[in-house]
C-alpha cells in the first residue's frame, strides 16, 4: 500500500486529468487510502490506553470453548499463527458488556448480583436470550437501525419533517419487534410508494432528493444511497462520476474494472421514481408531506450541462439508458424498475455480507472488512484470492462468508446474528492481555476492544444509577418518554440533555456520522454540566437518597459502584470510600459525602468505557 500511495503521489497531475475536476479522491487521496489504517490505530490505541491493569492469564486458543463457527475461524486462526488470546472474561465483566451492547445500559445492581451468583452453567445463554427479548434491546437496535437509514426530521437535501421521522420510526421499532428480515426491510424502503406522513418506508425515497442539479443526479442519489448502505459498495458515488480506471485502480480491485456507463445503468432503476411534494392548506396534515410514485416512462438520458456531477453526455449513439444490475441482470416485462432494484440487491452476495459486518462492526468497534462503506467485492472470496500484490480486504474471508450464510439461513434476522455473535467465545474475550501486545493482531480480534459510551447510554446510565429520569415530549409524539434510546432521531431532545449527547458525538444521520472520540470538552462537562450534577445531587436522585440512608458503610459504596459503574469496587476503592462515610458524623456531612463519591463515580475513566 505504501508503493502504491507513493506512485499515486507522483502521478497526481494525471489522475486529476482522468479524474475530472473536483474530485474529492484527487483533492485528499490520503482520505480515501488510509481509512483502514487509521480505524486499525484507533482500536489499537484505545485497546492500550484502557487496558485493564489488573492481573489476567492470556490463553492458548485451542484451549478455549468453541462455540460455533466464530470461534472455528477466529480462535482457530490465532491458534494456527500461534497468537495467544486473551482469557474468557469474568461473569463481572460479561454481565456488564452484555447489557451495554444489547440494552444500552448498565445491569442494576440486583441484576448485577443474581447473574454472579448464578451457578447455572448456561447463565450466559440465558441472559442473551433475555435481552434479547427485552423492550431494552428493541429500544437500543432501533436506535442502531434508524442511524443505518438515516432516519431524521432534516436533512440538508430535503426534510422528511416531523410526521414522515415519526411514520419511519414507528416502521423501525416493528421491524425490530417482529425481527423482520432485514432482506425485506431493505426491500420495502427502496420500493415503497405511498405518502411519506403514511408510509414509513416511503419516506426512504424522499432523502434522495438532490438539488442544485438535473434529475439525474436525483436517480444517482436514490441508487448511490443503498449501494453504500446495503452493499457497502460506496465506491459507486465516485463511479457515478467517471471510469474506475484511471482514478479507484489503488483502492478497489473491483471498482477499477466499474464504467460510468455502468453506473449510469443502476442509477437508471430509479428514473421512474416521481416524488411530488403534497399540495395542501397550511394546517392540513399533510402539508409538507410527499408522495412517492412511479412513472410508466422514463429512462437515464445522457442530456446533463450542469448540476453534482461531470456532465453526462451521448456514448456513441447511446442517448439513453435503461436499468442493468451489476450482474447483467434486466427488469421483467412489465415489472416497476424499482421494484427490480430491489430484487437484485437483496440477492446481490453484497448484501449478506455488508449487513453481518456492519453488525459485527458495532459489537467490536472494528468490522472483518474496513472501510465498511467501501468493501471490494474482488478481495472478499476466500475461494478467489486476488492477485498480488493485491491482499484479502479482511483477514477472515471464510468468517465472512460464514456469517453471511448463516444470516441467509436465519432469513436475514438481526437478532440471530447478534445472538451468534454473543455466544461466541471470541465476543467474550476479556478486553484485558497479558501478552506482547502489536496492532497487527488488531484484525485479528485475539482480544475485545474498548469503546467510549455513546450518547444514549451516558445519559440513561445517568438517569438509572440516580433514579432521576426526565419526560421528554418529541415532536408529534402522543406521550413522554425517559430513555433516550426513545428518541425518534438525534435532534431530539432539546435543551441540556440534548446538548450533552451532542457532546458526544451522536450525529446528525446526515452530514455528520455518530463517532466514539473522546474530547476534553466530554471531560469537562462531566465535571460540571448541570443535567449530570442533578443526577448526583440528594435532593434529586433516589438513588442517592437511598444509599444515603444505609448504614452498613460498605453495603453503601458497593450499591453506588453498581449504580454508576456496572461493577463492584476494588478492595482498595471500597476501603477508602468507606472511611470517607465513616468520618461523615452528621446527615449534612454523609449526604455530602455520597454526592462526592458520586461525582468521583461518573468522572473515572470505566464510567465512560465499556470495557
């Protein structure tokens, strides 16, 4: 790769020439190169910086359960590299990274409690089961399903507006509810017709509007979107610019082979979508709304003098393009083109294996294949190595295609996957390594990876370790709600509690993606926001009310660990916030005492990772 980025260096007056002008590849190569290495090193430093420093024993992989097919291809390969792996993590460890990642928050402490001291040897499988049917899971991966499609009130080319967020929200928390295979859901979305204030997975159809351009670029948008989305294949909104050749020839295998005229073909499924804006007196329900229909004529015409993209112009005696998926295959006769689409891509190989490593991506902080919006479909077939000095795209091809059939078999069902995922010895690797640790066992996945709490669960980890929890009205909702895994999209709430999530980072699902950095403006305001000193506070929390008044000063310091921590604490750290309550000898001075302990309680580093 880094031969390869230094001749891209030194031909960049050529590739600008193929590439056309305003080509973002062109402007910022670095960007699109190393993308794999940076997400790499940044797993690889947090592993480091939050490693645990308590004592662990790393282990041989063949000496460890194997489970399923995970543990046969990741365990098995550290094993054949002679790679040791970290050690299974403790049911303490377990119970808290379980009910983070399927529930979005910590285990009270009597849940806490009755997991440890369960002696049932299938303790774990029981609990994934439980989450995974609980009202906590369908809340928390709705969330992760409305971030997939971009569910949102705004949007910088066009507003789905409040009715249209909710219709889709309300599609979503179904989907998730019914374990609806998400080969329909992807289906659904991309076909739907109907009024966007209607029908929830109309309104899919109303965020590839693209001003500022001809409707083809329109036609591009509504192609480009679940190419990235459901096929990783996000090269195509360079493609839909110019030829692979000349411009992806360093980046994708595949995508250098791709034409425009290509491009142009799978845009043209979507050059009988009509989205008309609802004509209706202000006050009418559906004022603002659109309705997503579909045309009995159309085609691509390559007729464009201005807009988003390089003008398109007449290939020979080509004026107009007709739809042809990227396997050659041709609507029926008679059959609305979009609905072709859409049976083409829930079949396309693609689609399975960019859905099980985006759901991977989000159990682990890195997927078997990076970036997940830019898989090569040329280096992911462990039974098609590509040629040198081209590499697989990930280090576990055969896992790859594993789980992706088994995502097929389970007829695409999220749950299933995730429950696989779980179950595996390697997702309950502990995050902890005694060994030689190196960044190229990263890919690898020999242990598990830290992460910083997202958004929603700082703040429900918040409002549940004090009890206290905010109604909060979203826009056209009948009732409150507390969680904010809730929330219909990311621009709700307002107010303070909002502000903070945006402090960490959740997104837009529009320009902005959710990110998991941290900053020290997150440092800060846990030392001093004010929605996080009134869940601290005794007048507030009955929580803290409730540890305030036990009189068993030990009990009192362990209640308020789980509470905040999801943990139970140290030897040390119990023995010296015990004798901060000890010298507390007035009610003034123990309630203050505990509000301390608090506050040192959500300012520790593990109050913000998952690990």
């Amino acid at each position: 790769m880094k031969i390869q980025h230094f001749v891209l260096l030194l031909t960049g007056s050529l590739y600008a020439q193929i590439s056309g002008e305003n080509c973002t590849f062109t402007a910022n190569p670095d960007e699109f190169l190393l993308r794999e290495e940076r997400t790499i090193a940044d797993v690889h430093l947090r592993a480091m910086k939050y490693a645990s420093k308590a004592a662990t024993k790393s282990a041989n992989a063949a000496d460890l359960p194997w489970r399923n097919f995970i543990d046969e291809e990741i365990l098995g390969r550290l094993g054949r590299d002679k790679i040791p792996a970290a050690a299974l993590t403790t049911d303490a460890e377990f119970v808290r990274r379980i009910y983070l990642d399927l529930a979005g928050r910590l285990p009270k402490p009597a849940e806490y409690r009755e997991f440890v001291g369960d002696t049932d040897p299938t303790k774990r499988e029981a609990l994934v089961d439980r989450l995974l049917n609980s009202p906590d899971y369908l809340n928390r991966w709705s969330t992760w399903l409305g971030d997939l499609v971009q569910n949102n009130r705004t949007a910088f080319n066009a507003n789905q507006n409040v009715n249209g967020r909710n219709t889709m929200y309300d599609y979503l928390r179904q989907a998730v509810v019914e374990d609806k295979s998400i080969r329909d859901l992807a289906w659904e979305l991309i076909a739907a017709a109907g009024n966007n204030y209607d029908s929830g997975p109309a309104n899919w159809s109303v965020r590839t509007i693209t001003p500022g351009g001809p409707v083809q670029d329109r036609y591009d948008t509504a192609f480009i979107r679940p190419a990235t989305i459901f096929l990783g294949l996000g090269h195509y909104d360079c493609l839909a610019c110019h030829n692979g050749r000349g411009h992806l020839d360093i980046l994708s295998v595949w995508g250098r082979g791709v034409t425009r005229m290509e491009a142009y073909k799978m845009s043209a499924f979507f050059a009988r979508l009509n989205i008309g804006g609802r004509t209706a007196p202000a006050g009418d329900k559906y004022q603002g709304s659109f309705d997503i229909t579909d045309r009995a004529t159309g085609t691509y015409d390559l007729n464009t003098g201005f807009g988003n993209r390089p003008n398109r112009i007449r290939v020979g005696a080509t004026l107009n393009v007709t739809p042809e998926y990227r396997d050659g295959k041709t609507p029926s006769a008679g059959q609305p083109w979009r609905e072709a689409f859409a049976d083409s891509l829930t079949a396309d190989p693609m689609f399975a294996k960019n859905m099980v490593n985006r759901i991977w991506k989000q159990l682990f902080q890195l997927g078997l294949a990076e970036p997940v919006d830019s898989l090569d479909p040329a280096r992911l077939d462990p039974d098609k190595p590509p040629d040198a000095p081209w590499t697989f795209q990930t280090q576990h091809p055969v896992l790859m295609r594993r789980l992706a059939e088994h995502f097929v078999a389970s007829n695409y069902s999220l749950r299933e996957t995730v429950r696989a995922i779980v179950l595996s010895t390697t997702y309950q690797l502990s995050s902890r390594y005694d060994g030689k640790w190196s960044i190229d066992y990263v890919p690898l996945f020999a242990r598990h990876y830290a992460r910083r709490l997202e958004a929603e669960e700082v703040h429900d980890v918040l409002s549940q370790g004090s009890g206290n929890w905010a109604n909060y009205m979203p826009q056209g909702f009948a009732a409150t709600v507390q969680s904010a895994w809730l929330l219909p999209d990311t621009t709700e709430p307002g107010g303070g509690a909002g502000a903070l999530m945006n402090t960490f980072l959740r997104g837009n699902r529009d320009t902005v993606v959710r990110r998991g950095d941290g900053s020290i403006l997150q440092s800060l305001t846990m030392m001093n926001d004010v929605f996080i000193r009134d869940r601290i506070r005794n007048a507030s929390s009955p929580n803290i009310r409730a540890v305030v008044a036990m009189t068993d000063n030990n009990a009192a310091v362990e209640e308020l660990f789980l509470w905040y921590l999801g943990r139970v604490p140290t030897e040390t750290e119990r023995a010296k916030a015990a004798s901060a309550l000890s010298r507390a000898t007035t009610p003034a001075l123990r309630t203050a005492t505990v509000e301390d302990l608090a506050w040192v309680l959500v300012n520790k580093t593990d109050f913000l990772i998952k690990e």
